[in-house]
C-alpha cells in the first residue's frame, strides 16, 4: 500500500464498512423485530442492551478478521491498539433508550481515523432502512 493511502485503499474501506453496516443491520432487525432482549444499566446510568453488545462484538470481529493491524475504539469494550495509523470508531447502537422503548429513530455509527483523524463515517437507522 502506498503512504499516504490513496484512492482505490479508501474505497476498499468504504465497501468494507457499507458490508459491515450490512452485517450488524442484519443482526439487530431480528432481535428488534422480536422485542426479545435484555438490558441493564451501566456505570454511568445509560442503558446497555444485548443488541449494543453483540453489534459491537461483530463489528469487531470483522475488523480484526479484514485488518488486524487497525485499532478500534469501541463504545462498550473500549479501545485496542488506540495509537495505531488507522482506527475504527464504534458506537454499536446510538440511542439505546430510544431502541429499548421501541422508537425506531436509533442508529449505528461507524467512523474510521487516520493518523487520528476522521476521513471516512457511517450512520445506519436500521429499522427505517436509510
């Protein structure tokens, strides 16, 4: 790969996060559709459900899998390899009070650093479908 990245690497992020999107959308409609998850307060009061867990846990996956040399900041499992030249940005489920109240306007944020700062970003509503 050439420094700085070029183009065609930045589309080859941006597909991998469009597919990642994908993937955590699929996971979250299911358990959305059936109303059947669990969640708990944290530390700092905010609501923490399954749903924010296990979307969290697969975007990770499948960054470890696609670029195990990226790091990763992540709402509810914190930071690995926080001073690496890329790193992934997680907010698995932005507004949890409103998915746990059934009030379909919550998102999942995906952003990606470089050298720590932002150049590319996702927000996917997945049960409105944009």
């Amino acid at each position: 790969m050439t420094y700085p990245p070029d183009s065609t690497f930045y589309q080859e992020l941006l597909s991998f996060g469009d597919g990642l999107l994908n993937q955590t959308r699929d996971l979250i409609l299911p358990l959305w559709q059936s109303n059947a998850f669990e969640f708990k307060f944290k530390d700092d009061d905010s609501p923490v459900s399954v749903i924010d867990l296990k979307c969290e846990e697969l975007a990770r996956d499948l960054i470890h899998k696609h670029y195990p040399h990226h790091g990763i900041i992540g709402e509810e499992y914190g930071t690995e390899k926080g001073d690496a030249e890329f790193v992934w940005t997680i907010d698995p489920i932005d507004g949890t009070q409103n998915l746990i109240n059934r009030i379909p306007t919550f998102c999942t944020i995906v952003g990606l650093l470089y050298q720590g700062k932002p150049v590319l970003g996702w927000l996917d509503f997945p049960v409105l479908g944009e």
